[in-house]
C-alpha cells in the first residue's frame, strides 16, 4: 500500500514583523538582514495548537474531506504547547478527527521525518493521514538577540495524505548527529542558542548529501526535479546546496523572505505557496529537503499527482 498528497493548507499569524522593526532597538538594518538571510519580514503570533488547527482545517478542505475522514494526525513541532500533553490531542480535539495523533520533534527537520512516518502509518493500514508542521518560534527566542531574533518566527502549514495502490514516495533519507547538538539547542526556560557559522557549513552539507541519498534510491537526479521544497532558514544555505545539486532558484520554493524560519512549517508552508500559485503539475518529481537542530536532516522525493 502506497500514499499521495490529496491536499494542503497553510496558517501564518497576522502580525507582521518587518526587518525595519528591529532597526527601532536593535544595531541592524533591513540591508544587513536581507543580504544575509533572505528574510525581510515574518509572522508572530498565535499558539502552535491554533496554527496547526488552521492549517490542518485547511489541508482538509483542499483535499475534499471532513475532519472524521482522517484517521492519524501527525504533528512535527518543537514548541508545544504544554509539556504534557501532546499538542496532536488538543488539535485532533479542535479539528474533530477520529482516531489516533501524536507529536514528532525533530527540530526543523521534523516536517520530513512526518511525512515518512505518515507514509510508513498508511503501510500499517492506516487511510487518510493529517501531516502538520507548526511552531511557534518567537516565543523561545530572544527578541533583544540580534543574531537570533531576526531569523525565528511562527507559522504552520499541512497536507493530507491517503492511501493509495500507486506509491508517489520513491525515496528517502532520514538522520541524526548527537554530536553537533551544542551548535544549536535551546534549554527548557530559555531561548534559542546558534553558532551561525558552523550551522552554515553542517547545514549545507547535510541537505545535499541527504537529497543526494533520497535521489539516489528514487534513481533520478537533480534534473528531474520539477520543484526542491528546502527548509527555509537562510537563503545562502539554500543556494549553496542547489548549487551543488544543479537545481536552479527558478526550480524552488522559497517564502522565507516572507516568513523567516518557522522549523516544522517551513517546508510545508513553501509547498503550500508552490501549490497555490500553480507552479505544480501533475506527475512532477517534489524534493523535500531540510535539516534541524540535533542535528537532524531529512528528505523525501514525492510524485505530485494533484492537478
């Protein structure tokens, strides 16, 4: 048993937070921060629970369904709201799904890590799966931090996976490095600790050996990638990597100079946009790729089969 995306959805905080806002209290500029990262302005607000009810809300409608039609939501999320329980039973109880949830963290990674999970749940015998990612940044980051502050940010987006005779998931890669857990971490009670340069140089190189993996078993290659879905956290770190996979800027998903780094909803929340704007077609190769504190990284390569 097999699994395709039957739709998608997207929630982003009405607060807009542009990089001129800094400029009032921080020692930086709209130039340092865009040339350096991409972004220029992001969204703060919300919890992740209603984040992810919206997006999910969303993903469900596109995908033609009611909210009991889906059963097992999967949310990758880093901020939670409580420590106990899992944010999945307060958004299953929102949205009125049936059946099972849980909650995946693995950082920013971890919208990947869902997706594979999911497809893996549907194998088991599961139908209809709800695939969110949602975090809520800004609020274990220190706002006064010019290094950081710039860079996180809130938002969720989602997609409906079913099942299906045809498999559209044609290769994978998922991993982990304790060892470079103290380059980016954040404390309970704290806020957000990077080493930006060596995230720079770990992140690239994990994103393009992962994607390589992942197209490797799909036995494809860059060229046959119709759209790269990266985690959006630096636009550097993402040119670097296309660089090395001879994938053009023309053939990817950005929205981080609209949302900063959302972790969990970056990769879906630029699917989302991709999709909206009708740059998908059907039968197109989606490779979704990204890394996260741990450090993590995780890419799948999908058949898009939604016209």
């Amino acid at each position: 048993m097999g699994a395709r995306i039957t739709g998608f959805g997207a929630a982003l905080p009405e607060r807009i937070v542009t990089n001129a806002d800094f400029e009032q209290y921080l020692d930086t500029s709209d130039e340092w921060i865009a040339s350096r990262t991409g972004i220029r302005e992001r969204r703060f607000g919300g919890t992740t629970t209603s984040l992810a009810v919206e997006a999910g809300r969303n993903a469900i409608a596109s995908a033609g369904l009611a909210p009991a039609d889906i059963d097992f939501v999967v949310l990758s999320t880093t901020t939670p709201d409580q420590t106990v329980p899992a944010t999945s039973a307060e958004v299953t109880y929102q949205l009125g799904t049936s059946g099972a949830g849980m909650d995946i963290n693995a950082a920013c990674a971890g919208y990947v890590y869902a997706l594979v999970t999911a497809r893996g749940l549907i194998e088991m015998g599961f139908h209809r799966i709800l695939v969110i990612g949602a975090d809520t940044l800004s609020k274990i980051t220190d706002q006064n931090d010019r290094s950081t502050a710039v860079l996180f940010a809130d938002g969720a987006g989602a997609v409906v996976l079913e099942a299906s005779d045809d498999d559209t998931f044609l290769g994978w890669d998922l991993g982990v490095d304790g060892s470079a857990r103290p380059i980016l971490y954040c404390d309970h009670g704290g806020y957000m600790y990077m080493e930006g340069q060596e995230v720079f140089k770990r992140a690239v190189r994990a994103m393009l050996d992962s994607a390589q993996r992942a197209l490797k078993q799909a036995g494809v290659s860059g060229d046959d990638v119709a759209l790269l879905v990266p985690h959006q956290a630096n636009l550097r770190i993402i040119q670097a990597a296309n660089d090395r996979l001879g994938i053009p800027m023309a053939r990817t998903a950005i929205v981080l100079d609209k949302t900063g780094n959302t972790s969990s909803g970056s990769i879906p929340l630029a699917l989302a946009d991709a999709a909206a704007a009708g740059r998908l077609s059907r039968g197109d190769l989606v490779l979704f790729t990204g890394f996260g504190a741990g450090m993590t990284w995780a890419s799948a390569l999908v058949r898009w089969e939604l016209s």
